[in-house]
C-alpha cells in the first residue's frame, strides 16, 4: 500500500507557503500520495488554545517576524515580511480548491491553493479578490468561470466545515500540518521528519 500525506494548510499562513514546494517533491520521491485540507485555522485555534495572530503577544509577533526572515533567506524563498494583503479573505478561495480535490484531482487542488498562497507572499495580489482568484485558477491551466461555479456550490464549504472538525478530532492544532497515519508534524521545519517518516515506508 502506497505512503499517503494528508495535509492541512492555512491559505493565509507564511509557514504553509515556505512548505509548500517542499512537501510535493518529498511527497514525489517517496512515491507517496499527497491530499491537502484547506481548513478553517480560526476554528482549530479557537478549539486547541492557539491565538490568531492579532491577538499574540507583541514580543511573539516580533518573533514571528525575525523567524521569516530567517527562513526566507535559509531557503532562498523571496517572501515579503509584510505583504499587502494579509490575511486574504480564504471564503472563496477555500471552497474552489475543496471543490478541485473533490471533483478533479488532489494535484489540482494543490496547484491553487499554493498559487494563492504564493500570490498573498510573493506577488503581492489579493487572492481573495474574484478576478485575482480567476486569474490564479487560468494560471493553474482551468477554467475560471467552470471552477468557480463549482465552488459557489455549498456543499463544498459544508465539507471544509467538516474536514476542520476531522483535524480537531485528529489532533491538529497549526499550519501547515503533514499527518501520516497517526504522526502528525507541524510545521514547515519538521519537514525532514517527514522525510524520515516517509523512508521508513
């Protein structure tokens, strides 16, 4: 049986963008299959003791901000610090990459969400934003108008409403977050234990 990665990612977080490449070509060499869970962060952390990031003490925020500099710079990943756009709203964002995984393929539902992702932390675009989101969706090779019908559907917030009560209940707490069968590893700088993980088979 095949390795599998489910993998639960903040469409607003620096840590899951700094990840982001990382986890598809680790995912890629083991031969594992990847499945991403765009869920609702603010409800975990309201449901695990996490804080949003406005509500952190001011001594963590300044952390937070000399953290990804370090990364950026250890990773040669050119993120702005402080981008224009942050947070972006995930409303419709979330649902169309639900929607991609449920009704394409995983592979599509990862190629958005790390565009929108890359497009709040290096391109200073609003993802959130309709004709942003199009944009980003015709990047990705689809159709915009096709993928953003079908993400209006409610039944896909409905299912990213369950999938975040599924993280809860499986004991995530913060993004990015990689779970492979009862290992859960949080974070970008736990990536090399899931390349351990992933070697064991």
């Amino acid at each position: 049986m095949p390795l599998h990665i489910d993998y639960y990612a903040s469409l607003n977080s620096p840590w899951t963008h700094l990840g982001a490449g990382r986890i598809e070509s680790m995912a890629h060499a083991a031969g594992a299959t990847l499945r991403i869970y765009p869920v609702d962060f603010g409800e975990i952390f309201a449901n695990s003791g996490g804080l949003p990031l406005p509500r952190r003490s001011a001594q963590r925020r300044a952390y937070r901000i000399q953290e990804l500099a370090r990364w950026r710079d250890h990773l040669g990943i050119p993120i702005h610090i402080e981008p224009k756009h942050f947070p972006s709203s995930e409303a419709l964002t979330s649902v169309c990459i639900v929607a991609l995984r449920e009704s394409v393929s995983d592979q599509a539902a990862i190629q958005l969400a790390h565009a929108v992702l890359k497009a709040v932390w290096q391109r200073e675009l609003n993802p959130g934003e309709p004709d942003t989101l199009a944009m980003l969706i015709k990047e990705c090779g689809l159709d915009p108008d096709t993928v953003m019908k079908l993400g209006a559907e409610p039944r896909w917030a409905e299912r990213r409403d369950a999938d975040t009560k599924a993280a809860l209940e499986r004991g995530v707490f913060g993004a990015p977050s990689y779970v492979i069968g009862d290992d859960i590893f949080w974070g970008q700088d736990r990536l090399e234990f899931v390349q351990r993980r992933l070697a064991k088979g």
